[in-house]
C-alpha cells in the first residue's frame, strides 16, 4: 500500500511517500522558521497561509523523487491533530480533497503517535513494549507502550513542555528561535559547574514534570549576571549549558523511574527535543547501566516531518482504519483515547 502523508499542525510543511512492503521512498519538508523568527514565535495565521502555498509543489516534489504518478497512491495519511487549529485544517481539506478527486481512502493521523512511531523508520526499530519519552514543543509525556494505539499515560508535565522551556529560555536569554537548538549550540562552549539550575520534581515520587520554575530560575540568574555587569557571551554559554544539564538530569531521572516501574529496558525518544545530543548521550549512559537500550530517530525526524505521517496512517490503514469524508481536526487530542490496532 502506497501512503502519502502530509503534516501541518505548526510551523513546518511535511509531505512523504511511504510503501507497506517498501518503507520511505521519499519525504520532503518546507520549515517556516525564517518566516515566524522576527516574531520569536509562531504566529497562527501565517502558518496556516503559508502551508496553502507549500502543500501542493511538496506532493509534485516527493511524487517525482519516488517516480510514482499520483494515480500510484492508495491512500492518503494527515495530521488531524493535535496543533493549530487553521494549520490542521490546511493539511486536512487538502488530504480530504485529493482521496476524493482520487477515489481513495483518508485517515487522519494523532501527531504525538507520528512522533512516537518515528523511531521505526530507522534502521533498528524498537519492539514493543517499552517506554517512551515524548519531548516536542507542545507535549512532555511519559507513556507505557504495548503496540500501536495501546497508550498508557504515566505522567506528563504540569506546566510547560519541555521544547517550550527551551523555546522561552533562549528568547530571555535573547536568542534566535525555536530556541532548542540554539541552547543546544551555545552550550557546548559552557563552563561546566559555574551555575547549578534545579531538577524540578525529582526529589518527590511520580514521573510528572514541571519546566516553568526553571525559566524563571534561568531568567533570575541572568538579570543577577547583568546587574553585577556581566552580560558577557561566556555568560550566556554558561548559563545555556546549567540550564540544558537540568532539563536532561531531570529527563533522565524521570525515565529511568518509569522504567523500573513498568519493568522494562527499552526506551524510545521521540518529538523536537529528542534531537538534543545531551539528552541522548544522558540517556545512552542510563540505560547502558540496566543493559536496557535507547531508541531515537534521525535528527530530521524527530521534528515536525512528513514520513512520520506517512508510517503512522500506514500502519493504521493496513489494519483496516480509515475516516469518512468530514474535514474534522482537534486543537487537543489525548493519545490514549486511540482505538489500539
Ligand atoms: O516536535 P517538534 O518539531 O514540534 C512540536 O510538535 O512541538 O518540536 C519542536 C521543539 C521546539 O521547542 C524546539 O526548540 C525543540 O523541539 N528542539 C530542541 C532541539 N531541536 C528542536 N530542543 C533541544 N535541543 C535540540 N537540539
Ligand atoms: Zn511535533
């Protein structure tokens, strides 16, 4: 079966073509970053325009890397959820509209499954059951997973996701957005033990996270700095590099207790933030310590794409699942209210 997926819940277009019996045969992805950057943030309306454009030259784009006419796909895969509520309806009027003109079945596709079912687009896939981190700019989620669908939420942030927390910290700091990657850079030129940040909710039971305590912890260190004249680069490292040791201790604390409370060894990493080289170098330690092993997706996958859609809506339309004609997305969607394959 031939799946053509298409993601539009925030900032970035995501078009793919995956094959049942295949795998990917092409994926492309159009990132709006340039166009909401001078606003420190995503601004609604422009997204939404803006996938309009890039929709229909991306589905040209990916069916010419793969060879296929368009008369070769058999179903169409979209984000219906959750995200902004104009971009989710861009990707879904499209997908409705071309599995009609077509004559093809459509499903619309949970966007945090997109991202926990990444990993299996790698080489070395996870097997179920295991535990998975969902760490994205809208989500902070520790969830139980025994196979597509069967969810069990075991805790979740309170406040902030954690891509938000970096997202806010770069921009008090006065860096670029999305901020992840910034924080990233500049702290790998950090002085490591000059500040030492909070791990949030580590020092009680359960696996529940908090983040906004830490932005205003980050921000407070940052007004001292400046106050006492330091408003130096070396000082921004530092601070980036205390600030990413404390979201990734606390990650990591927080997914080794999940671990050992389900009894299992397998961990997958999925969403924007899973990209970040220290949280998967902290979590390659702590799982090699219980023998246990860390599954992750290439960089590119674990933002916003369209392969992601593309896997999901396959695996849900193999199995006989499909939507009617009704052009329906949700702003909030709770991952375990999905029917389990
Ligand atoms: O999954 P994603 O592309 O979009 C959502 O579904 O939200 O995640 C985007 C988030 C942003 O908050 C971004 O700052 C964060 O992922 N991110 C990172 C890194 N790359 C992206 N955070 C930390 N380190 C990174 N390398
Ligand atoms: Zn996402």
């Amino acid at each position: 079966m031939l799946v053509l997926g298409l993601e539009t819940s925030c900032d970035e277009t995501g078009v793919a073509l995956y094959d049942s019996e295949r795998g990917l045969l092409a994926d492309a992805l159009f990132s709006q970053i340039d166009l909401h950057r001078i606003y420190g943030g995503v601004v609604p309306e422009l997204a939404s325009r803006d996938h309009v454009k890039r929709m229909l030259p991306l589905i040209r784009q990916v069916l010419a890397e793969a060879g296929r006419q368009s008369t070769d796909i058999d179903a169409v895969a979209y984000t219906s959820g959750p995200g902004l509520v104009g971009a989710l309806l861009v990707g879904a009027s499209c997908a409705q509209a071309l599995a009609l003109a077509w004559g093809i079945p459509a499903v619309g596709v949970h966007h945090m499954e997109g991202h926990l079912l990444a990993p299996m687009l790698e080489a070395t896939p996870p097997s179920f059951p295991f535990v998975a981190l969902l760490v994205s700019g809208g989500h902070t989620q520790l969830v139980e997973v025994s196979g597509i669908g069967r969810y069990r939420l075991l805790g979740e942030s309170v406040d902030d996701a954690a891509g938000e927390a970096f997202d806010k910290t770069a921009k008090l700091l006065g860096l670029g957005y999305p901020g992840g990657p910034e924080i990233a850079r500049l702290a790998e030129r950090g002085t490591p033990s000059r500040f030492r940040f909070p791990r949030p909710m580590t020092d009680r039971p359960g696996l529940d996270f908090s983040f906004s305590g830490l932005k205003t912890f980050t921000l407070t260190t940052w007004q001292q700095c400046v106050a006492a004249g330091d408003d130096s680069e070396q000082t921004r490292c530092d601070i980036a590099l205390a600030f990413e040791q404390a979201v990734v201790e606390t990650l990591t604390i927080k997914c080794r207790r999940a671990l050992k409370q389900v009894g299992l060894s397998q961990l997958v990493i999925a969403g924007g933030v899973s990209a970040n080289r220290a949280l998967r170098r902290s979590l390659e330690a702590a799982l090699g310590e219980i023998g246990g092993q860390v599954h992750y997706a290439r960089p590119r996958f674990c933002t916003d794409n369209g392969a992601m859609i593309a896997y999901a809506g396959c695996q849900r339309l193999v199995a006989g699942q499909q939507d009617g004609p009704a052009i329906e997305v949700h702003a909030r969607w709770p991952m375990e209210s999905l029917p389990a394959l």
